[in-house]
C-alpha cells in the first residue's frame, strides 16, 4: 500500500492485481490496468491543478471556518478522482484511440456540467445556510446568474 498526503487528505493506494484501489475519505475508485506510482503522481499533479483553479477563484471569500477551506480540498480530490475514473475507463475501452492516453486532468473540464453539479451537491450539504454564494464564486456567476443556473439543472434533474 502506497499512502500519500494531499493539504490535509490523506489517501491510501492498494494495489489490487493490475488495478490500484483509491481511498480517502469514505470513498473509493478501482482504476483498472494501472500502477500506484503512476496513479500517485497524476492524483498530486491533478490535485495540484484542480485545487490552485478553484482556490484562485474564492482568494477574497470570507471563510467562517478552517473546515471550509479543507472542504476545497477534498471536494478537489473528489473532482480529480472522478475524471480520472471516467479518463481511465475510456482509455481502456477505447485502446486504438490515442485521445485517451494522457489521464491528466483536462482544463476544459472545469467548466463541465458534470463538475458544476458536484460542486452544488457538495456544498448543499456541506454549507446548508450560505452554499449558494460559495458556488456562484467557484462558477463564475453573480448570485442571480447562480439562482437561474441552480434552477435549469434542478429541471434537467426533473426537480
């Protein structure tokens, strides 16, 4: 087992035959046909870019708690394991494809529909009184320009 530390996560690799299991927090992923040391090195290098981007976007953000802050943390890990699942899979399935050789996180994916409705999920419940100005930061969007965003994805979910 390979640990590694990220800010204040800590993240166990278990190498399972050809495959390496990541876990932090109460989660997990099975990244199939991989290596811890190649894991290890795009969860910091991934990490690293994902973290900087959102942290930059909240530099002038008031947190009331440290514990804000560490969410950032972990809800970047969050993100980077996510695609890096979604990166790994396709690059299995798809081997005469050289799109999918390269696992590093894609920029273009800051601004997916996919990561915004993590990021909404995470703070809902993690800052249930003041979640909607934390997100509209990370988005790019004023506070009525979250308000319309939060409502089309709430329908596209049927809610």
């Amino acid at each position: 087992m390979k640990v590694i530390k990220l800010e204040n996560l800590i993240i166990n690799l278990e190498k399972d035959g050809d495959n390496v299991i990541v876990k932090y927090g109460d989660n997990s992923a099975v990244l199939f046909s991989q290596t811890s040391e190649n894991i290890s090195a795009l969860l910091e290098r991934n990490f690293h870019l994902v973290y900087n981007f959102f942290r930059s976007k909240i530099t002038n953000y008031n947190f009331e708690e440290k514990n804000e802050i560490d969410d950032l943390a972990y809800l970047s890990l969050r993100i980077v394991v996510h695609y890096l699942y979604m990166y790994n899979s396709w690059r299995i399935q798809y081997k005469k494809s050289k799109a999918y050789e390269n696992l590093d996180f894609k920029t273009k994916d800051f601004f997916n529909t996919s990561t915004n409705d993590m990021i909404i999920s995470f703070y809902k419940k993690q800052l249930p009184d003041n979640w909607k100005l934390l997100c509209a930061k990370l988005l790019d969007l004023t506070a009525d320009e979250f308000d319309v965003y939060y409502r089309q994805r709430e329908h596209f979910y049927n809610k």
